[in-house]
C-alpha cells in the first residue's frame, strides 16, 4: 500500500513548530475543496487557532472535469498569533490533480511543500492541464518538498467495504486528505466525523465510507513509513479575548446583523433582493431565517427589489435590499426616490470585480464612487463600510440604527472577499446592544393636512407616519416637496432650502458616529496607512510588522465613508505622508482629496485578489525610506 | 382585513385631498377620480386604510388627489412598491394606478411579475393609447399609424393588448371599463377591490389634449350600443340597442362570430353564456375589436387562487409554530462554537 | 438577406468556436449547442452573417462557443441588443440565446417589447425553471413549492409560462422543443429562421446540477409517446405509442379533452387539426399540461406580419424618395434666417 | 374704444434709446406665451438684436385655467451689445391675467413696466390666484410703472367680423399683445403674419383672425393716446460677426450636430431614446429627420434605449442615447458594458432639477458626479459640456468624433435650460468642418481567432470590426477579456492590465483635446471664476461687468469636463482663488480639487433657476475685496 516516494525525502525534515501556516487546498471543482477547506478551519478554530480563509472558486458552475478554469481552491492561514489574512504565499499546497497543479504551483513560497494525488495524473488529465510533461517528473518541483500519494487508489481501498460505485468511492477523496492534513497539523477529526454523521443522516453508507476515508488518510500518516517524509506541524492556541467563539462567513453575520438591527428598531424586517455573485448568500440566509418573522422577497430583478423594500419602508417596516456592483447601478434611480421621499432603507453592495459583469467571482472595492457619488441630482447618504466576516454583524445593525435614526437610506460596503472568508468570531450578547425602536407618529398635531415632513430639530429627520393610522394620511413622492407643507412645491427658494436640508442632515450625522480611531500606531507621526473595508487585514499585518522593526507607521482604518467622522481631517493632517491602499484605482483617495485636500499617496490594486502583506510593508518602507534617517 | 367598521358613514368627500387637481380640463382622468372618491365610500372602505400607488404620468398624481395614504413613486415601479408595502402591511387596500406608458411601457415587468404572483393589488391602468405627461408621443397601446411627436410620419410599432397581456402574464382577474362610464366603472371597481389577488383593469382614458377620441368609435354615445358588449357572469353575451345581437362560437373556426337573435335561425340557445372563470373565451372576448365587433366590457375572467402575501403570511406563520420563540443568540451558537478561557 | 451563397460546403465545425466549452457535464445545453452547430450549416447559414446574442445565465454563454459574431450583453437586455443590432444591419442573422431568468425575470419587459414590435430575431430562451449559474434559485418559471437556496420550504410564487405570456404579448411565432430532442428541435429551429420576425422558440432544458429531471414526466423516453404531442399545421393532433389519442374540442366547456380514436364512438374526425394560423387554438395547446394532458411541441402559433425593421427602413425609404438629396446646410438654412453684412 | 388709464401716467415717459431689454411674458398655459414669446424672438432676431431667452413653463400639461400653477411665462433679453443670458431682472412684465402677476411681479425690477388685461382681472381670477383685494387698486403695484388694457375685449373686438365663438376669438389675445409690444419696441409684423399665414394654411379664417388682431394691437400703440402713456424704446442692432443668423434652441442644435456627426464620420444615426423632460425634443426633432437616413428607436425605458443604441454600435453604425438624470440612472449598468466593451456611443443627459423625479421643467447641472463617477467599477469615460444652444452643435459632434476614434461611450452634458433656451446662431458650413471617417477591420491578420482588442498603439483604441464581414466573426462582452487575446480572462494580472488600459485610453485624450482658454481676461491673476455649462452666459456677462469696473478677474469656461485639458492645472494654479459657480451643491468642485488639490470657493444655487448676474458679480466683489488694495 506504500505508494510513497517522497522526492524531498533527501532532505532532512523534522517535527516543527510553528507560529502560522498557510495552506491551500486546490482541486477540481468537483473534488470538493470548499468543503475540506472549510472543514479543516472548523477543526483549526476548535482548537483554539486564529485563522483567516480565501475561498477562490470558478466562475463556472462546474467546468469540465480536468480543466484549468474549473479548479477550486481553498486558502487558510491558522496560528498562534493574530491572523488578519488568508496569508501571501501558501507553505502547503494541496494539489488534487494536474490543473489544480499547474493553477496553483505559482502561489507557493519557495521551499514549500506539495502533496500531490498520483493517482490523478493520468497522461489526459496532465494534457487537460496543459503539461506538456509530467511536472513530477521533471525539476518542475525542484524548488519545492514534494509528496506523492496516490490518494485515488488509497481511497478506494479505503471505503471498498461499502460497495459504491468507483465514481461514487472516489468522492471520497476529499476526506481522505483532509484526515492527512488533520493529522500533519495535529487537529481532531471528532468534530468532522459528527459533522459527517448528521449531514449524511439520511445515507448512512455514504456517511461511513467518508469516515473510514478520513480515518484511512489520518491512518496513513500515524502508520506508514511517513515519520520519513513528512514532518508534522505544531500550531499553538492563540490568545484571543476570553468567551464563545464560532467560525463565520461575513454573509452570515451580515444576514444575522440585519436581523439584529429589526429586533433592536422593533421592526418586521423585509428584505427584497435579486439573486447575484457574490451578494445572493444573504438573500439564502435570510429565507431561512422565516422563524424570525424575516420577509425576503426574490424580485424580477434589482429595480424591483428596492422598489419593494422602499415600499415596505413606507408601510412601516425596515426595507433592506442587497446586490453587487451591476445590480447596484440598477438600483441608482429608486435610491434617489428613498432618497427624496426620506425613508429608511440599508442598501448592502457586496462589490466584486468590474466594470460591467466584470469578475463575478474576484473581490475588489470599486464601487466606492458609485456608492457616494453615483446618482442624479443632489442626492447624499451616508456610507458604510465592514472590514471582515465579524464586523458585518456590527455595522449592519448600526447602518439600520442610522437609516431609521434619520429616515435615509445607507449604503453598505462590503465584498466578495468579505462574504465568503471565514474566521472565528466572538459571538455577542445582543442583550447588551442598547435597542433603538423606532418611534411612529401617533396622532396628528396642528390644523390643516398631516405634514408627514415635520423634522426633528437635532437630526433633521423626518416624521414617520404608518399608513393604517387615521388621520395621518398623507402622499408622498419624487417631486420636490414643500419645506413647510409636505406637499409638492416647484418654488424657487424651496427647492433650495430642501437641497440644504437634505445635506445638512446627512452631513449631521458626523455628530452621531464614533471619532475616528487609530487602529495601530500613534495619532501623528511620519506615516498614516489609511484604508478601508476588508483591506483590514493586510494593511494591520503590515503596519504591525513594519512597527516591530522599527518604523515609523500607524493604521487608520476608515468605517464612515460619508460622513467622514468629525476628527479625521485633523487626524490625518497630523501625519507627513498619507498613504492610502486600495483595491480599486484610487476612490477613496478622491474622496480625502475633495473633503479635506489632503494629499495622498495611493496604493492601488485591481487584480481580483486581496492585498499580500509584503505589497503593502514594501510601500511602506519606499515611503519611509527618504525619511528613516 | 381589519376594517374598522365606524358609525359615521363617509362619503365622497372624505376621500377627496386638499390638493387642487392639476390635468387638463376636459381629462378623463377627473371622471375616473370622481367615480373612485364616489365608490370607495360606498364600498366601506376607510381612508386610513387605503393606499394608492403610482408611477409617473398624468394618471399617476392620481394619489395627491385622495385623501387617503398615497404614494406616487418612480416611473414604471408601482407595483413593486406596492408589492413591498402590501408584505409590511397585508392589511391596508391597495391601488395601483398607473397609465399605458408607466404600466405596459417602463414597467411591463413589473406588471407581469406582479400578476403571475397574484399580490392582492387592485391595479388601475387608465389607458389613454398616448404619453400624456411628456406631451404626446405614442405608446406601447397606440394603434399603428399613430402621429405624434416621435413618430411623425405614423407609428410602426404593433400595439399590445393589455388584457392579452395580462391574461398571458397568469392574470387572475381582468376587467375593463370606460372613464366616461359613471354607472359601469364602479360595478368593476367594487369586483376588483372585493377579488382577493391581483385585480388587473384596463380602463379606456381619453386625453383630450393629446389623443382625443381616439376610443371614439365605440365610446360615443351613437355607437355605445351596438359597439359595447357588457359581460356578466352566467349571462348570454348579448349586445346592441334591443340587445338583439349575441356573440356565438364558430367551431370550426375556433373563433367567435356576431349573430342576430332571431335572424337565420339562430336563436338566444346559440349565444354564448359568459364564464369568467374560462381564461380561453376571455381570451376571445379580448381579442375582439371594432367595427366588426363590439369593444367587450365588464369582468373578463376571474379565477381566484391565493395571494401572494397570503402565501408568505402563511409559510411565515407556519414555521414559527414549528420552532417558536426563535432565538438568536441561540441560532448564531448552534454552529460548532469553543470556548476560550480567560 | 443577402447571403453569399459560396462553393464550399460548410459544416458543423465551422460554426464552433475554438473556445472550450464550460458548462457543467451532462449540462442540457451542450445538445442544443451541437444541435444548432449541425442545423445551421444545413439551412445554408453563413457565420459572418450571424450574430449570436446573448444576456447572462449558463445559457447565455452560448455566443462564444459558436464561430459567428456574438455578444454577451447584461442581464435581462440581449432583446434590446439586438434590435438595436438589427436596426443598425437588418442582413444580419440575429439569435438570441436567453433563460428563464434573463429572458423571464430581469428581461420579460424587453421579450415583451421585441415580440410585440415583431422584430425579425430568432429567439431561444432555454427553460431550465432555475437560475442556473448563480447556483440554483427558483426562477419564475419554476413550478410552485421548488425548493432552491431562496426558497428553502418551498416558492410561493405562480410561475409565468414562457409560451403563454409570448402569445399574451403579441407574438407571431411561438414554438417549443426539447433539448434532448436531436430530431425535433432542427425541425423547429429551421422554421424559426425562415419567419421573417420576431420568433420565439421555448426549449425545455435540463439543468442536471440544480434542477435534474425536473421535465422528466414528459421527456422520460416511456413516457415521450404518451405525453409529449408534436403539432404539425394541417395535421390531426394525435399522439400515443400508435398515434391513438387525440384532441378534440369541449363546445361546452370550450376546453380541450383528450379522446382515443375508435373508442366511445370517436373518429379521427373527431380529432382537432392543428391550424397554426390560430392564436386561440395555439392558448389552449399552450395550456395543456401533464399528467391529464400531453405537452404540445413544435410551431403552435405561427402567423407572419411585416417585421418592425422592415417598417423601419421602408418608412425611411419612402422619405427619401419624397425629398431626394437631404442636405443639413439647407435643412439648417430653411427656417427664418438674417444676413449679418460684415 | 380706449379703456387705458395708465396708472403711470402722472409720471413723465419718455422715448428712449436702450442697450438691452428684458420682457416677461407671463399668462395662463392655455394663453400660449411660449408661441408669443419666440415669435417676439423670430423678429427681434432678424432685427439684428442679440438675445438669449428662458422659457419658463408649469410641469402641468394644462394646468386648470386661471391658477399660479398654470402660469407659462417666456422672457427675452435683448439688445444691441452681447447678450448672453435671458436677464436678471425684467424690465417689461406682460401679464395676461391675476395668477400671471401673481408669479411674476417679484422679477420685475423696481421702476418696471407692467402691462396687465384688465380683462382677465375678474373676481374667479383674481381669487384663483389668491389675490384677497384687486392689486390694480392697492398699492400692489406701486414701485411700477403701470399700463392697464381690456387685451380681452380689444381682441373681440378686432377679430368679430370673422365670426369665430368667444373662446376661439379670445385665443387672439396673445397676438393683440405681441401686436403692441412689437410697436413698443420697433419690431416688423411681416415675418410674423407669413409665419401665421403659413402656419394656419389650412384654417384661413383662424390666420386672418390673429392677423387682425395683432395688426389691432399695433394699431392701438400708434393711434391711441398712448404715446402719453408708453414709451416706445429703440434697440439698435449688435454689432456681430457677419455672416447668415437664425434663432435655435439646443434641441434643434443637438439634433443637428448628432447628424452631422455621424455624417462626419460617415456612419448611420442610430438613436435610441426614451421619452422624458427635457430631453424628448431631441427624439422629436431626429424623428422628424427620416429623409437623413436617420433611424429612431422609441424603447420601452431607457434601458433598452441604450442597449439598442450600443447594439447598433457593435453593428457598425453610430449609437446615440439620450435623457435626463433618473433615465441616465436607469442607463447606468449599460453605459458598464459599453466601457468594457469599447464601443462608441454618445449619451445625452439633458440635466434637470433632482433628486429623483425632482423639478422636471427647471433646470439644473447636478447630474456632473453622475456622469464623472456614477458607476460600479472603475469605469471611466469622456465627459463633455455645452454651454449654448449654438454651441451644442459643435459639441455633439465632438463628442461623436471621440467616441468613434476612441471607441468608447461619451457623456454629453446639456440642460434643461440650453435645450428650451433660444438665440441667434450663425451658421456653420458644414463643409468646412474636418471629416473624420470611422475605419473598420477589413480581414484578418495573424494566425488564430481574429481578436477584436487589437489596438492602436497612439490611441489605444481598439479596433473595430461589422458583423457582416468574413474572417472577422468574433464574441465581446460584460467579462473581462484577455489584453492579448480579446477572449474572456479571469486573471489577476490581466485584469490589472486592462483596467490601466481603459483608465490610460481615457486619460489619453487630453493629448487629442484643446488646451484650456481663457474665455475672459488674463492667464493669471487675483480671481479665475470657473464653470461649465450652461452658466456660461451669466459668468461672462458678471466676469466683463466686473472687468470693466477695474477688477482682476478673468473667466475659465470647461468644456471637457473628463479628461480635463492638459494646461488645466497650470493654468488655475496662476490665479490666486479660483470660484466655482454652479447649479449644484459644488460638483465641479470635488473634481477640482480631487485632480489638481486646488483649493476653490465654490458658489452654489440649486433653485431651478439660472444664476443672476448680479449674484456671480457680488461674490466676485467679496472675493476680490480684501484684495483690492
Ligand atoms: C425614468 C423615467 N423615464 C421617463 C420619464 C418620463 N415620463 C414620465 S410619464 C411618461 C409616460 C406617461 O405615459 P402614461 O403612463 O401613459 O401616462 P399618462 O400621462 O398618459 O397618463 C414618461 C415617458 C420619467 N419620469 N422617468
Ligand atoms: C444585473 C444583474 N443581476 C443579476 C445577475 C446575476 N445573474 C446572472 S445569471 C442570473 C440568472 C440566470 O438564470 P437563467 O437566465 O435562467 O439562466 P441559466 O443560468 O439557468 O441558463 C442571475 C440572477 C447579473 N449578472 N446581473
Ligand atoms: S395630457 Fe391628456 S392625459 Fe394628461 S392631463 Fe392632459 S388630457 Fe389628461
Ligand atoms: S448549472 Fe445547470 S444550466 Fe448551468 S451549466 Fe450547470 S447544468 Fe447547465
Ligand atoms: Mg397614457
Ligand atoms: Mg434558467
């Protein structure tokens, strides 16, 4: 049964213990990689790892099997110290099959390790490939440790006890690595087995021949002569914040967040949304979420579903409506009606990569012009943005608090990136979240018609009246309203008053949202990396790095993308040099220069994926080179 | 539906806004206005618990001039509004009004949508065969050959029948009346508020301004007779002064033909009874067209089902008696959690 | 249409692109790809001539496995794309190749639109009742209770039914095939070229990821012969293992029935024969559904008019004719002008 | 006959030689001002007056007779010096009944002449406008000079012979008016009496009736006592270029250049558009251009308008849409595909007042964040300005020009105001402009798949190849496309690449542009006042008043609003403040500073209404003040 010929085997490998790994699950998409990659970070966060994930699949739903274009991959970074990434360059790679191979080789760092499935490198699978020769057979690997297993033919034998159809055993190749990789890093295969028994509960057969491959693939690497070829890897608990914790997507806690803002408003929650990469998770979560009293309405298309939560909003619920970039710009003109006729509704923008359909399935911030910018007529509203999977739960309960505070629609940012990473999250109390219930008008005070335009005096927000209440009838519209009646006025001096006030109450809200903080590093000094949204991560590593060796560097991460907090102008004028990265070609650095004229030094980046640490602590160093002495 | 029954008994007047109606004198538009303030009293509806939606035309400011909660959207979207606020709130009656353009032109989707989930809307499409609001280009029901400001040498364009529409879109109930009609408009109005689901009526809208009489043939007061068909549920469909003439099938044809009782034999046997729950004769009925044929008035076809919100409301209602007292909290730790120490 | 009809032969493989295709395995689509790469060829097509447009969905990446011009426009608007297309080359070949959701959902307005202005496209929407590449959501055709990721307990939501709602917009070429189906849908495909305007063409398309089988009642080879009825103008509609069973007209309930030829005293005279002329005739076909009726495949509805780029460029024509020689100078120069001596 | 009773008689009027005048004529919907207004322009026109005029009319269709809601009212600025703007503040105010007084007194200057119809002054009237007590009695009209006719009975009068009914006959009232106003100001009736003739052909007696009744009004100024009452004024001729004049809104103007254009470039006209106010009459007008060859599209909504233009575009002919701020929103997502597809297409947006459906009859420019950065995605494109009716004929053939050698869409900003707006325009000679023909791929080059992203080295633009043609079959769309291949990429660095690309064709064209010129005034100095648009006239005229008062201060005017012309920079830097004007809330502004960290003071007016010249000239004032020492 040894299939093992390990090519690094010349070179010594020992038991290590390490502060971080990064692995890489690649495959075809029918391998099942999102699965054993999100398998293994269950097991990782169980024992106590910080770890950040990368799930970076195809565009197609399930490409020919073989193909270059139809590998999954799965990324995650574990350790015993803070992750705030997927990791720049994988230490492991784990390669299904000759595409997966020849997709994935290039990520790898130098020295890496690569374990390989023999078994799937048939000579048409290498040709789907585009390998002229067999890269296992050539100095291809030279620069990497290299494992060779047939996993195939071991899976088979693995789970021949269970009389499945080859196809049908081969499916379970997965677990058979994933029990490998559990027992290289040292994790509990417990947590799977049950994960496997309940998911299967209903095919027991197919539940046992996953299980007796998990266990083969943990097996194998107790048993055989691996102690040779392989070395196994110690990666500590991190120190985390005492308390529960749990793996999360930020799809998930966007869809929890949402329906933690209803509660905390006191309102039914109507969620009208079309399906789109990489925003329809939510739109998935939240119908089945039908035990909360959560409304989701699956539109005709994007127009109509703001259209429904704006209706809703009017009838005194809280709309919300999701999309990506294409989608959003379909929204553009119903979100100047939410917009005039000042009702509360949260837009989620879970951008990915354009222009036009673009790169459905690659993360990038470009939409942040479009978000502040992007509409006929003078139309503002405020902006938010999330920088992980945690933080959506915080920020879309406060773009519920802001939206219903001050009857405005709020735009949330987040991304591809963001929605489909996973990490381990700190659940919260929501007890301890103070509730904001919105308040109705009760009754109509003064002569005359109802005037559904009464403003609160400290926010500017309007009054908001239910229909079904008697004596608050009352039409709204897309025409300019009277300032002072509420109803449709083409004055002059109104329309100007309206366009202040409209401002000024978006404006105002800086006076409602926390100062802006420094994330990392000191309020002034030679350097400020300025960011935004979930280029968190990188940019904190980097800081944080580039702290430990000495520079002079600090971290401000931006929430508020409009109204900027109070503070920030004089925060970042406190630094010499700004410097901004971005996922996109320099949006937010517009906005710092039309706010504040401040000049900024970008750091742009469109090329589908994250930000690699390295990039970002190497623009800091050029920055701060001139200055270091 | 929780209709506050109240001892006073509102009249027109209670539905009427402060707001001074702003179309052009002559419109077709007040008739329709007045026959709704009219109507809706009698229907004992209540104002509060009535909402008008509409999209951006002439016809849609019909909400500023009711007195009732109102919303006049963007162009085209009504009915998605509409279908929004009806999920907030099944509660609250709700109309649709919206014209040939908003409701077949910009918001064709919408309508479909709409009408295959069967939203219980009462939907008002005051068609006028014109863009009035933008001063008169033709529409999508604008007979071909239509002059206007955008095709100024005759329409090219086929127009589409919104009741054709409608039925092929899963209509549920299809009406159609006229706005100078003050004694049919209401019978259809008070049918499509009591039609639980999506009540689509066509009415025929004259703009004086930009398409005058363009419904004149079978509208004006001479033709009305022998050009008008008003169906009725389980009655023969019988039409012209003495009402002497009937509509019957031609089998081989698989068409309707006009027959004269008592003429060549034919008989009130050999007119047929109107079904309106038979989308295919409604069909037929649509399809008819002047001068061959009468113009046929009346509820179409209406076969009830449940609505969309009822649906919703149910699946809703069902899931929580399955697993009340949903929790949060709960549901965020039901995953595969670990506890750090401190 | 000019076609350059060439020496050379041309063949399946000239119309495939050199771009690997990427559906999924056993994906519906691959059949209908092969079967158009085979047809086309045969009905003398050249692909410089041809344009294949597209919206979004699986289906919609269908231009660029073919070797013809082709775009993948947005979602919902190939409809528009290509009649904007048309207008700009009326020679050209347009097909649009669209889904259930980019054609039905985000694109109805616009199918709606094209049908009714009876632009000459030939159009393909691949039924699947899902939303195939943004991974499985029901769709509006998908039938009530599909469980989907958006619909986990089951939709609520009256599907739309693709052929119905063509006719209800005015379409003068409706059909319906399958994708399976390799000597059916050439047939079909064949006729959809030859009339001059819009036609649309519903194949039933097997989504094998998200929606396996879910046409299997009917496409299942036992149940083929009973359940599926391939209409032929002029023909009996007759169906069965021996052509046994067919359709007669309900006078009374004017409906559809089925009838067994030789039994209970039916004839084959008894038996409809399909007229596609007649868009009555093709509602009821279109309404038949199984498992008390058979499905109806092939041309149910096919009665041409002059296409709207035909009236286009004719209304153009004549004017020119009328004023030969248009100048913008002069055109600029003919309103009141004053001379501004120097 | 003659009921007058000047109530201004006891002050002493004088004949009087005048630079410029200002009329307002302001009556009911149904009083037909606006035909009243233009014809009055026909003939100051062919005087040789220059002239700017406002139409300024309800956004109701027919507003129920006799309400202020229903006032239309059209005012003209003429004289013998330039004229660039309809006025600040009428000198004459012609006001055909109580509501029409009502709206309109407020602008008359202080001293001004009202002439008012004492028979449209009944109770019903004067309660419809809201007049508690006849403001010809009060001291309402005290400030003024005042003339009072019975306009109504004078016209029945004049027109009984023709045996029309009252309501037919009083229809002349208008032309009675225009009648005494052309006597006023020494204007000829012929031009207007063959533009009636010819205009009534088919109705005689309806021609004679206005005939007689503008004759009557002529009449009445030169037989009456009047010549105690009214002054005439004298307006000589301007002094401007030679050459063959006529009146054009910047409807005709856009229609036309949009045919010249394509003619330029030797393409078919394909317009797809969406009825909306006040874009329609560009429809309207190209519709009624068949003989040209040009082909209009009515779509269902705006996004089919554009899909059908952009289809027309990648069939070989020239697509062209056209709207105004919620239509554009609509485009939004294709305007997307355009860009990354690289297609030509121009876009007209003729702005009006937003948000939303907002004031659709004022005018507006606060759609310049939508055209600039409106987008999901980085997607750039060119954004022009007009900033006349004349001067839309150049622009639109500018705009055709780039979008054809750049292959890209291209945004045209007009208003409301320019589309309605008429002056005098000398004609251009068409032949006299550059053709600039559009070249296609005529056969393959290269082995393999012919790749339609080849480009041209100068401009990157790519090529362009018409379906129709052998060996050039290709596939484009939404996706991203390899910069090597044309077909679809999802690299990362290739994405990358191609997003430069498109940024880098964008910027290129300010290579391609004129460099910015000073409109008025010096290269440098204390204060550049810069705008865009239709804020032209008022700028200029404040800019040259201030000028001649001694002030350093000059006028910038932006055409090319994306890219900014190369010299841009340079040239605001030499100023020592540089104001902003617009009608927005300070678009021009963030582009501004965003591009050049240009600190500027922005001056704002969103009132529906053009700027005043007086309003631009005080803030020169208070701007230069601190300086002028
Ligand atoms: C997005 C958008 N596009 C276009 C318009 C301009 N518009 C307003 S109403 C209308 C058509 C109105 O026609 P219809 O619905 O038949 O109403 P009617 O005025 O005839 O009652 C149009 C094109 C708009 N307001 N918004
Ligand atoms: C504006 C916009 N909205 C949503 C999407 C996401 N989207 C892409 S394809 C699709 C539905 C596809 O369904 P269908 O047309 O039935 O095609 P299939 O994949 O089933 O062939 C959706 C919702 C998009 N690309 N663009
Ligand atoms: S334009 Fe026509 S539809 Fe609109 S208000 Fe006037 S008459 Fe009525
Ligand atoms: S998801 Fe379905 S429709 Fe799409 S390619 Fe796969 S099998 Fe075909
Ligand atoms: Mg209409
Ligand atoms: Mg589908």
């Amino acid at each position: 049964m040894n299939e093992m010929s390990p090519k690094g085997a010349q070179k010594h490998l020992d038991f290590e213990k390490l502060e971080s790994v990064v692995i890489r699950f690649a495959g075809d998409s029918g391998d099942g990689m999102q699965l054993t990659g999100s398998q293994f970070t269950s097991s990782t966060a169980l024992a106590g790892s910080d770890l950040a994930t990368f799930p970076d699949f195809p565009a197609e739903i399930r490409a020919p099997v073989g193909t270059t274009f139809g590998v999954s991959a799965f990324q995650i970074n574990f350790g015993s110290t803070r992750i705030l990434t997927a990791g720049d360059d994988p230490d492991v790679l784990v390669a299904m099959n000759p595409a997966a191979l020849m997709v994935s080789l290039g990520y790898l760092r130098e020295g890496g390790l690569v374990v390989v499935d023999t078994g799937a490198f048939s000579k048409r699978n290498l040709q789907k490939a585009g390998y002229e020769d067999n890269p296992l057979e050539d100095d291809t690997l030279a620069k990497f440790q290299v494992i060779e297993l047939d996993i195939s033919s071991m899976t088979l034998e693995a789970v021949k006890e269970f009389g499945l159809s080859k196809k049908d055993a081969l499916r379970s190749k997965n677990m058979w690595t994933l029990g490998l990789m559990l027992w290289m890093f040292g994790r509990e295969r417990k947590p799977i087995i049950e994960w496997l028994k309940s998911k299967f509960a209903k095919k027991p057969e197919i539940a046992n021949a996953n299980i007796a491959a998990l266990n083969a693939g943990h097996a194998f690497g107790e048993t055989s002569e691996m102690s040779s070829g392989i070395k196994r890897y110690q990666i500590g608990p991190a120190k985390t914040e005492p308390g529960l914790y749990r793996t999360v997507t930020g799809s998930e806690t966007m869809a929890w967040g949402l329906v933690a803002g209803a509660k905390l408003a006191d309102l039914k929650l109507v969620f009208g949304s079309y399906p789109i990469t990489p925003a329809s998770p939510i739109l998935h979560l939240l119908s089945n979420l039908k035990e909360f009293g959560v409304i989701t309405f699956q539109a005709e298309d994007e127009i109509a579903a703001i259209c429904s939560a704006i209706g809703a909003s009017f009838g005194g619920a809280l709309g919300v409506t999701s999309s990506s970039g294409p989608g959003i710009a379909l929204k553009t003109e119903a979100i100047g009606l939410a917009i005039t006729t000042e009702l509360p509704l949260v837009i989620i923008n879970s951008q990915r990569g354009g222009p036009s359909t673009g790169l459905p399935t690659k993360t990038e911030q470009s939409d942040l012009y479009q978000a502040v910018y992007g509409r006929n007529g003078e139309a503002p509203l405020p902006v938010l943005s999330t920088c992980s999977p945690g933080d959506c739960f915080f920020v879309a309960i406060e773009a519920v608090r802001l939206a219903v505070k001050y009857m405005t629609p709020v735009m949330l940012l987040t991304d591809g990136y963001i929605a489909n990473a996973a990490e381990p999250w700190k659940l919260p109390e929501i007890d301890k979240i103070k509730p904001f219930p919105a308040s109705f008008a009760k009754e109509k005070t003064g002569d005359g018609d109802f005037n559904p335009f009464q403003r609160d005096p400290a926010t500017l927000a309007r009054i908001w009246a239910k229909p079904g209440t008697p004596g608050l009838e009352h039409r709204i519209g897309g025409l300019e309203k009277s300032f002072e009646t509420g109803h449709i006025s083409y004055d002059d001096d109104n329309h100007q008053k309206m366009t202040e006030v409209r401002a000024a109450k978006i404006q105002g809200i800086e006076n409602d949202i926390p100062e802006q903080k420094v994330a990392l590093g000191n309020g002034k000094g030679e350097l400020a990396v300025v960011g935004w949204g979930s280029t968190f991560g990188p940019i904190d590593q980097a800081v944080s790095r580039m702290r430990a060796k000495g520079f002079d560097v600090s971290h401000i991460h931006i929430r508020y993308l409009n109204p900027f907090p109070k503070n920030l102008e004089k925060l970042l004028k406190g630094y010499k040099k700004v410097m901004v990265p971005e996922m996109n070609m320099g949006q937010l650095s517009t906005l710092l220069k039309d706010r504040f004229l401040l000049e900024v030094i970008p750091l742009n980046k469109v090329s589908g994926q994250p930000f690699k640490i390295r990039d970002i602590m190497s623009a800091i160093q050029k920055n701060l080179k001139g200055r270091s002495s | 539906m929780t209709e506050h029954v109240s001892p006073e008994k509102l009249t027109a007047k209670d539905f009427a806004s402060d707001q001074e109606v702003r179309w052009c004198p002559g419109c077709g538009d007040y008739a329709i206005l007045k026959c709704l303030q009219r109507t809706l009293p009698e229907l004992g509806t209540r104002p509060e618990n009535t909402v008008f939606v509409s999209g951006i035309g002439c016809s849609s400011r019909f909400p500023y001039y009711m007195a009732t909660y109102g919303f006049h959207t963007i162009h085209g979207r009504a009915p998605s509004v509409a279908t929004g606020l009806k999920l907030a709130n099944p509660d609250l009656d709700i109309w649709v009004v919206t014209g040939d353009g908003d409701g077949l032109s910009i918001g064709g989707n919408h309508m479909l949508h709409t009408l295959r989930r069967n939203v219980d809307l009462n939907i008002l499409l005051f068609n006028n065969e014109i863009y009035g609001l933008t001063k008169g280009q033709y529409s999508p029901t604008s007979h071909l050959g239509t002059r206007s400001p955008s095709s100024p040498f005759g329409s090219i364009e086929r127009p589409v029948s919104p009741c054709s529409f409608a039925l092929g879109s899963g209509a549920r109930f299809v009406a159609r009346t006229i706005d100078t009609d003050q004694k049919h408009m209401p019978t259809v109005f008070k049918r499509a508020k009591e039609h639980k689901g999506a009540s689509f009526v066509e009415i025929f809208q004259n703009c004086i301004v930009f398409n005058d009489a363009v419904f004149g043939e079978f509208t004006n007061r001479e033709a009305a007779a022998d050009l008008q068909l008003h169906a009725v549920h389980g009655e023969p469909l019988l039409f012209g002064k003495e009402r002497e003439k009937g509509l019957t099938l031609n089998r081989d044809k698989l068409a309707l033909e006009v027959i004269t009782v008592g003429q060549g034999g034919k008989t009130i046997d050999d007119v047929l009874v109107h079904d309106e729950t038979n989308p295919i004769l409604a069909q037929m009925l649509v399809n008819m067209a002047p001068p061959d044929f009468p113009v046929v008035l009346g509820v179409l076809f209406c076969q009830p089902a449940e609505s969309f919100e009822t649906s919703v409301t149910k699946q809703i209602a069902a899931i929580i008696k399955k697993k009340p007292g949903a929790s949060l909290d709960r549901l965020m730790r039901q995953g595969r959690t670990w506890e750090v120490k401190a």
